[in-house]
DNA sequence: ACCTGAACACCGTTCAAGT
DNA sequence: ACCTGAACACCGTTCAAGT
C-alpha cells in the first residue's frame, strides 16, 4: 500500500497536497456538519482562493470522493494479520460502524457514495480476499458482503440519528420521547434505543450474521435448525 | 387513518396544499433527483412563486418531512389485518425495500432523516403494536426494529446505488467492472451483485433475522443451535 | 389570508488573466 | 505550474408590500 522513498518534497507535492485538502475538508465536516461544507470555505480555512482547489479536484464531487477515502482508510486499522479471516471481517464492520460514531456527519458519505476510486477498490478487493481466506466461493462473499454491509451501514445510519446529527435537527427529540396516552408503544420502547443501548443490539445483528456465516461454512444451510 | 366528511373544499384546504406540493416535490425527485430540488424550481412547477411555499412549510427540511411522510405511507400499503404479525412485519420491511426500488432518489431521505412528524411517529406506533403482538417484549422489539431497519435501510441504499442512481455518478461503474488482472476478487464477485441478484440476496438477508425472531419466540436463544 | 418581488448572503463552476 | 478575481447562473430565506 506505500513505496517510501524517492518522495521529494516537491517532486510528489500533487497527491500530498490533495490529501491536505481532503483532511482539511473531513475536519470542517466533523465540525459544522456536512450541509455547510463549500468549496469557498474550505478555500478560506487552506488560507487559499477557493478556485484553488479546482486545481486539486475536478469538483465538488470528486473532493468528497477523496473524503470518503480518508475514512474508507480508518476501515483497515487495528486489523491484526495473523487473526483468522473471519475475526479480521468481523473487525472491519466494527470499524466501520466506529466510522459512524467518530465522523458522524461525514458517515453519509461511506452509506450513499459508491465506491469508484482505485483507494476504495483496492480496499473491496481486500475485504472480497478475505471472504475467499474465510473459505467463501463467489457467490457466497457476494451474498454475504452485501448482507453485512447493508446491516453495517444502516446501523450506521442508526447511530448518527440517535446522536441528532443529521440534516436540520427540530421539533421531537425522539431520545427522551414520553407520551404513553398517545404513543404507549413508541414510549416503552424508546429507552430501549438510547445511545448506550446500540452496542449490544449492534453485536447482535453481527452474532446472527457470522453465526450464519460459521453455519454454511461448516456444510450446514442457513435452517439446519429446524 | 382518517374521518371524510365535514371537509369542504375551502376550509380543509391548508392540509390538501401541503399534501399537494409534497407529491409535486416527489415526482420532481423521481424525475431529476433529490440535489436538483430546490424551493424556487418547485415553485415553478406548482405554477406559484417560491417564497408561496414558505406559507405552507417553515422551510425546505418541514417540507422534505412533507415529503418523507408520502414514503412512509407507502410502507404500510398492502398490508393484511388478518395475516400474523410476523408476516406483516416481513411485508413492512419488503415495501420498505420497494420504496428504494420506485423512488431510488427520494430513498436517502428514508434512510438519512429521522422519523419526528406527528405521522412518522403514528407509523413507528402501529410497528411497534406489531412486534407486541407478534409476541415480543418492549426490549425485543427494540432490538429486532433497531436489527431489521438497519439492514433494510442498508440494503435499500446498496439498490439505490446498483441503479446508478446516487449523486454525481462518474468514472467506474462497478456493475460492468472487469480487471482481473488488478482486482481478480472485485471482478469474481461483481456479477453476483447485480441488480437482478439483489432479490434474493435480501429476502435471504431478511429471512436470517426473521429465523431469529421466530426461534427467540419458541423460547430458543440465538445459538440453540451450537 | 394568501401571494409577490426585491434583497441578502450565500452556492458551484468557468474563464481569462496574472506570476 | 499554480493561483486569482470577476462573472454567471444559481441557492434558501427574510421582509415589506401588495390584494
């Protein structure tokens, strides 16, 4: 993933400066949200005209692009070689539900963006190795891929809302919602939900998935219960 | 849902308004996608000025909640007073699916917005009457809405992206993706993802949690099976 | 009660011009 | 090669004014 060496300073100074913007852009995110994010301020918080930046990025687009891979980076760490394939899956949804909790307003972007760059390819063809390590055939890391990333990014999703980050936040604040004459459901259940609480649900939605997964590997279909 | 009657034209007509300039909203999201929407372009469309709609929503984000409230109408239709309640749950979340099929544009307001207007929270108390009948307590249901509105709302964004349909698609479009020299994972996998695939992958998805449901109510735990 | 038009403070992006 | 400043065609929203 790095050749170090023959690095100049000013010989590689594009893609640096790219990944300066990038951070930049990323920190402005996580601090006034994703919707007050303009080329014009990031500009002015580089201390450079804004136009500057078309220079680095084609447009808007594309510097969000490069966002999303700073964070698709963050999916990766901690992961430990030696663990066997699916500890090492496991590890990497867990990163990217902690995507969610440390960037919530740029978790939008890993939920909506696709991931078209080379850097977020080279990351799939990793993830899409390990399944194959694990001892899934095609069809089978494709199932299960899509399955956990579904699961993983709506529970990201999840956690954004429950820490009221999103869009324009008003009215009812569903994290103390109290009206048992009208909503006795919404009510009993509304404590349940609370921040505090996503972990354990989040681990389970996992458990249930890679209790699958260690089902079919070991030859047994998905209602060998039954 | 509703009481017809003593609703003549002109009294009622705030309500049918706002009803009328949600669905108008809808259809120009379906046709140009939600980045184009703007109060002014709406305006325009309805055949009135912009600043008209800031009598009938606060603002763009009261009407996008205008908007979401069409969607989540559209989750409960179909459904069967008399079917169990686990089979009405499944259909819940299959229409939630659909929604991201026929509105791919309109979907990420499902999945990024929180539900806090009077009519998304009478939705969530009529699904949370669900799971109680179905035989859950308040901290299962918790967690069984928390597990299947993850993976649904996960899923329904994967379906929106596989159309092509996210903001500012360019360059890789990964349903045609082919280099195994480079990415010999990315490419084995990649034709199992399409969208044609994506049916099965999810009713196979929501079966696992709905096996789960079914099991923790004869009173086995998640891994009887062990 | 409902709608308008001008105005304010912003956007993303293009382009010709500077060094 | 890199940066700038003016300009274009837009935004959401406020507000005083119209009927």
């Amino acid at each position: 993933m790095s050749q170090p060496g023959k690095d100049t300073k000013s010989q590689r100074r594009q893609p640096l400066e790219r990944r300066v913007i990038a951070e930049k852009a990323l920190e402005l995110i996580d601090s006034d949200g994703l919707e007050t994010l303009s080329m014009r301020r990031l500009g002015t918080a580089l201390g450079v005209e804004a136009m500057t930046l078309y220079h680095h990025f084609r447009n808007k687009a594309e510097l969000l692009d490069g966002v999303l891979e700073l964070l698709v980076e963050e999916m990766e760490v901690g992961l430990v070689e030696s663990d066997p394939p699916l500890k090492r899956l496991r590890r990497v949804f867990e990163n990217i539900r902690q995507i969610a909790i440390r960037h919530p307003s740029a978790y939008v972007l890993v939920a909506t963006r696709r991931f078209r760059t080379i850097a977020t390819l080279e990351f799939y063809e990793r993830l899409l190795q390990t399944f194959r390590e694990a001892g899934f055939n095609a069809e089978a890391s494709a199932r299960y891929f899509r399955v956990l990333a579904g699961f993983v990014n709506g529970a990201g999703l999840a956690e954004v809302g429950s820490r009221g980050l999103q869009p324009d936040a008003t009215a009812i604040i569903l994290e103390d919602f109290s009206d048992s004459e009208n909503f006795p459901r919404v009510t009993e259940v509304v404590p349940h939900l609370r921040v505090t609480k996503l972990d354990r649900i989040f681990a389970f939605g996992l458990d249930l998935i890679f209790s699958a997964m260690e089902m079919e590997l070991r030859g047994l279909g998905q209602t060998a219960c039954e």
